[in-house]
C-alpha cells in the first residue's frame, strides 16, 4: 500500500538502525511527545532494536490521559443525569472518572456513542431535535480543526441543541512543563508530525532556543521514527540544538492554514489542567464568547465537586518522562488495562498500556532466559 | 436491506401474508406463533425429523459426538456478505468443525423484538435454508419468543448443534508440541471491517464482504488426508486471531512465535485497519481457521488448503517454541519483536 509499505520497509529501518549504531558514543534521552509515536515504537518492536545508549522517554502526548479527572465525571454527569446523547472519539470510554469509565455508564444506560468525526455529532443533533447531543472534544491541536469546524457547522445549520465538552491540550507548553521541572533529564525532543501538520512548526524555534535542545518533526512509520531518532542523535553528538523536520512530506513550515484559521474563528486559548501534570498556563482551548451557547459546560451548568486523584498512580511522572511504567509498584499488578488506576494503562497511546501491552512482558522474557 | 439480496432469493419468494410486522402474539405459543411457523419456516427447514412438529427431536447418532452452542446478537442484522441468520447456522457448524466432528443436527431458537418486519424475518429464514443446505445440516427443533420493542435488537438467535466425531480426528490441546506449525486458513479481519463498514457512526464505502462460510467441508477433507497430524484446530471469531493464539499458548503452556510478514490480510481490510487504528490482528473472522498441525506435514497441509475454496491465501504464520511459555511473540515487519496479548473488551478506535 503506498505510502504505508515504503515506510515500513526491513531494508531502510536496518539501514537507520546500524546508522544510529554508529554514531552513538554515549547514553542519550529523547522524549516522543506526542502517543502515536509511543504505540508505533512498541507496536513495531522497535525500542528492542535501538542501541541500549538510545533511551526513548514517552511525552505526555496522550490526549486521553492528560484529560483531567473532573472533565471526564462531568461527560458522566451530563450522560446519566442530563439524559444527553455524549459522543466521544473511542478510547476516551474506558478512562476511568471518579467513580466509573463512560463505558460502565454506558452499561447503566447512558446514551454514549463513539464516532469517527464531530460532524457525525452535528447530523445526530440534527436527526434527534429533542434531545441535546454532546461531543465530548478531547484532543491536542489534530483534533481541533475539525471540532471547531462542528460547531460552525452546527451555528450556519442553526442546529441548536449541538454542544462541546471542551478538553482541547496544546503540544509546546507541555514540552516546556516537561523542560521546567527540576526532575527532568530529557536532553531531546522527537516532535509531534501530525500536530505540526495543523499548526506548522514555528512555535518550536523558541523552545529549541531558551531550552538549547535539538527538536526533530517526526512522523509515525518505522522508517520515519528511525529516521528522526538518527537526526536527533546527530544533533546531539555534534553538540547542536536546532529544530529539523524529518516529516517534510506531510508537514510544511507554516502548517494548514485553512485548519488554523477554523481554530482561530472558534477557540480561544487559556489555562488548563492536565492529568496527573496538573495547571500549566495557556496550554488549552476553550470556545469564544461568541459561541458559548456550543458550550457544554455553560449551557448545562455543570458544578461537579473536584475528585481526588487516585494516590497510588504516578500518571504524572510518567508523563512527564521522570518515571518509566515499571517503576511504578503497581504496574501490572493492581493497575492493568482491565482495571486502570490511571488513563496511561487505558488507551493504546498511554505509555503504560503500550509497555503493558507490547514491551514490559519482553522485558520479563528476556531477564528470564 | 439490501435490494440485491431480495432478488436473490426469489426462489423462496415470501407466502401472502395478513400481517407484515411480527408482534408480540407472534410468541405467545398460540394462533400467532402457529401462524407464523406455518407461514413458511417449516416448509423452508422441512426434513423428516423437524416435520414431526414434536416438542423435541429424536435422534440416532453414531458413537463419539461433538456438542456445541453459540448466539447470535450482531448489529446489524444485514451486513456486507450475509445476515444473522446464515451467521448463526455458519458459527455451530464452524465451533462442530473445530472439534473434528462432521455436523448433522441443529437446534434453532429465535428472540425475535416485536416490530421486526416480516420481510426481513422472512430474509433471514431464507438465508438460514441456504446455509444448511451448503453445509448439510438439518434444524431438527426450535423456538420462537418475542419480547417487547426495546428489550431486544430487532432478532437474537441461538443455535445448538451435534455432529458425529471424524474417525481420523485427534484434535485435542494436550496435542499441541513445540515445532509444531501455526497455519490460518485465508485473510485475517473481513468479516470485522465488513460489519464496522456500515455500523452506525462509522460507515464508510468499500467492497469488503463478511466471510461468513462453512467451513465443515474443507476439515472434513484435510481430516481426511491428515488426521492426527492436526492437533488442533481453532476458528477466531471475537477476538480475533491474537486472542485465540493467547488462549492456545496459555492452555498448552508453551510459547508460540508468529511473523506479520507471513499473516495474509486482504489489501482493502489492512487500508481500513489503517484508517480505523485498529490491529487486523484482533479483528473478529466468520470464515477462517487457525490449524495448529505437525511440523512434517505443514508445507503439504497448507499446499492443500490452497487448493480449497476461499482458502488460497492459507499461509503458515508460526510455530510452538519451547521458550517464553504462555507468550505469543510477533516478530513485526521491520524486525523487531512485541508480546501479543488478549483482547481487553472491545477494542476501540483511537483518538488520532
């Protein structure tokens, strides 16, 4: 299949791994920011075949585990006692709120759907014009255009009884969280390809400048990540900090104007609370002035008391690349995809999940023979 | 409902009916239910036991058989390349076929939601007639309830089916040894991606076709030429393939090493697996088998299957290995190696 196959060509990955081999001198940590670079790395088997010096640490690019608790209790709240119509992208249904995941309120009789696009969202409000239909908009700047573009469409079809619940994250003040914590020891980033698909790469020059690291756009093949991983170590072994974009046929300097310019008629940005990372400034979106009748949260005046946290899960550290998932002492044991204590071990993007799913048992087969 | 598929069974055309839409008298067990079974499922499944219209069937079988059950609750109803109905005849003759049994017997029970159109009822019955007679099967009892509008998904079937164990077969998973080879019977994830091609939310335009088959004739001749060389035989329905290989090394307590280069997936299903974020790996089959055979008959065994109907993608896409016992381990395109684990719940598209 074009544009798949070439990309997961054996040849060219042994080619970039022996590559990487080569110039590697000393123990290197590059964080993957964004979580379809973590599940491709461990889905492909590639964190097995990288150098032992080449460390990857998994960013905090997961828009499902940074969603914040009480966002996902008030989408309960709104399902089970508004009797709304919640749709929501798939594996936001089994994150665990305070009390239980979407997917166990959907057991108990909640009107959760999963969907592809918010425009679906948009024809069931259209299609069910007594019952109020909420989209439950979740994502980093990928996902924002097109859950923008829902609510224009929505305003021009006068579709009324359309809302959002808005958890929109933003890629470069997480990495610049992740660079300010005194804990940190990343040393390079491998940039997200498809956020900067949306929103170009020129928001990333200062960060390479005021954290003097080397910051590589990188896509989600095999070869792509081989390919960034091998420009970022180039980078560091010659002692440079510069920002490259390894991911040239799909993301151009300036991005998608068209996208941008949806975002910028819709949303505004402002504070946010991540997961487990906790309040990082203007690091979100929320819908403008102008559109807050689209506005989940003020239409139903939704007041849900802030839950607490489960204490044992270190969603946090590992989120922010300080600790890896088997350094957690639940890992595995109480915390498994079957009953998560924190969203990393529920979508295939969270770091846990992936090392759960696809690596950490590699690991434990290896030590034993 | 597909128009083409009415056309196609015009050899059955549906009887004049007084009522167009089941109801819930239609279960009550009396002038309705008679009326609706007289309307044609008797004529339609018509075989010397069933047309003793007895509370239950007498058989005669010879002496070793195989015993299953299995229920039909998909949605929707009509799909891509079949319906519930000839599902739920393929599904017992496929779990019959994998004992190493030649399935005879069927019961056929319905949960019918009131409201259900004649129409499609009738559709379904005529689908189930045409999936016995291509796996030569007979439904020799049944059942018909209907609940009220809300309490079922338009129809629910069950079907219980017996068959009498192949003389040559020996499939049991105390049989499965390390070197044995892991062999699938055709492309991996159609019947999935054919149902989410039209499930509400998630429709997109393809020409993937369910898989839904029987599958009884093509063991019965690879039992015949192979017989306790296969030691075991599986069909991954929910759950995929990866799901069924975890069962098989956690019961056999051995490893099991699969290679993705070698996993024949049809180009069309590995696009929409692409676009959807999901591994073909766990998507559910109607129509395949996974074989678990002797490694000195593996080469001969797959050449065979080839040469079977809607098998000629059969590949061999692993084997039993001594190490890491009740692991599977995929070695991936590129090289590297990643542990496949069981199916949590469903699995689910993902966010981006």
């Amino acid at each position: 299949m074009k544009y798949v196959t070439e990309f997961r060509n054996q040849e060219l990955v042994e080619q970039y791994l022996s590559e990487i081999k080569k110039i590697t001198t000393r123990h290197w940590k590059i964080m993957e920011v964004c979580g379809g670079q973590t599940h491709s790395l461990v889905k492909n088997g590639i964190l097995n075949l990288l150098p032992k010096e080449v460390e990857m640490i998994h960013g905090p690019g997961c828009p499902v585990c940074v969603t914040p608790l009480n966002l996902i209790d008030k989408a309960l709240y709104l399902a089970l006692e508004k009797n709304v119509i919640l749709c929501s992208f798939g594996d936001m249904l089994r994150v665990p709120g305070s009390e239980k995941s979407l997917l166990q309120a959907k057991a108990a009789g909640a009107d959760i759907r999963i969907l592809y696009s918010p425009l679906e969202a948009v024809n069931l409000a259209k299609a069910n014009p007594d019952r109020e239909v909420v989209f439950f908009a979740v994502g980093f700047e990928t996902t924002a255009p097109a859950n923008a573009l829902s609510v224009i469409h929505a305003h021009k079809l006068g579709v009324e009884n359309y809302s959002i619940l808005t958890s929109h994250v933003l890629v470069p003040p997480a990495i610049e969280a992740v660079m300010n914590d005194e804990d940190s020891s990343i040393q390079a980033f491998l940039a997200a390809g498809h956020v900067c698909t949306i929103m170009g790469i020129d928001e990333y020059y200062p960060l390479v400048e005021k954290f003097n690291i080397p910051m590589v756009v990188t896509g989600f093949e095999p070869v792509d990540l081989l390919q960034g991983i091998l420009m970022t170590v180039q980078q560091l072994e010659n002692g440079e900090a510069k920002l490259e974009n390894q991911y040239s046929r799909v993301v151009r300097p300036k991005g998608n104007p068209q996208a941008i310019n949806v975002i910028e008629q819709v949303f505004q940005v402002n504070d946010r609370e991540w997961r487990g990372i906790g309040n990082i400034p203007k690091s979100g979106y929320e819908l403008k002035p102008e559109f807050h009748k689209y506005d989940a949260n003020i239409k139903f005046d939704v007041n849900i008391k802030a839950a607490k946290e489960s204490e044992e899960c270190i969603a946090g550290l590992i989120l922010k690349g300080i600790k890896k998932p088997f350094e957690c002492p639940e890992f595995g044991k109480k915390c498994k995809p079957e009953f998560p204590l924190g969203a990393p071990m529920v979508s295939s993007e969270g770091a846990c999940a992936a090392y759960y799913h696809f690596h950490q048992a590699m690991e434990d087969l290896e030590a034993v023979s | 409902m597909p128009e083409e598929k009415i056309k196609m069974n015009l050899s059955c055309p549906m009887p004049q009916l007084d009522f167009d839409m089941i109801t819930l008298g239609h279960g009550s067990g009396g002038l309705l239910t008679n009326k609706l079974l007289d309307t044609g499922v008797f004529d339609l499944l018509k075989n010397e036991i069933l047309d003793k219209r007895h509370d239950g069937a007498i058989l005669s079988t010879e002496n070793q058989i195989a015993f299953t059950t299995d229920s039909f609750v998909i949605s929707p109803i009509f799909f891509p390349g079949g319906n519930i109905g000839e599902l739920a005849i393929n599904g017992t003759v496929n779990d019959l076929a994998m004992c190493g049994a030649i399935p005879q017997y069927l019961s056929l029970s319905f949960i019918i939601e009131e409201g259900l159109m004649m129409k499609e009822f009738w559709e379904v019955l005529v689908s189930i007639k045409m999936a016995c007679e291509a796996a030569g099967v007979q439904v020799v009892t049944g059942d018909t309830k209907v609940v009220e509008r809300g309490k079922g998904d338009k129809i629910f079937i069950n079907t219980t089916g017996i068959g009498h164990l192949h003389p040559k077969a020996s499939i049991a998973m105390e049989h499965v040894k390390v070197g044995d080879k892991i062999i699938v019977s055709d492309n991996l994830a159609t019947h999935g991606i054919a149902i989410m091609s039209v499930r509400e939310g998630l429709e997109f335009e393809s020409d993937i076709e369910s898989d839904t088959r029987p599958l009884n004739g093509i063991v019965k001749t690879l039992l015949d030429d192979y017989g306790k060389n296969i030691h075991l035989l599986k069909d991954p329905t929910r759950g995929g393939v990866a799901t069924v290989l975890s069962e098989i090394a956690r019961d056999c307590k051995l490893g099991i090493d699969i290679f993705q280069k070698d996993i024949p997936v049809n180009e069309q299903v590995y696009g929409a697996c692409e676009i959807l974020g999901l591994d073909p790996l766990y998507v559910a089959n109607e129509g395949i088998f996974i074989a678990v055979v002797d490694s000195a008959i593996a080469d001969d065994f797959t050449e065979k299957l080839k040469q079977q109907e809607h098998c000629n993608n059969a590949s061999i896409i692993g084997e039993v290995v001594e190490s890491h016992p009740r692991q599977v381990v995929l070695t991936s395109q590129i090289g590297g190696k990643r542990v496949v684990n069981m199916l949590v719940g469903e699995q689910l598209p993902r966010i981006c």
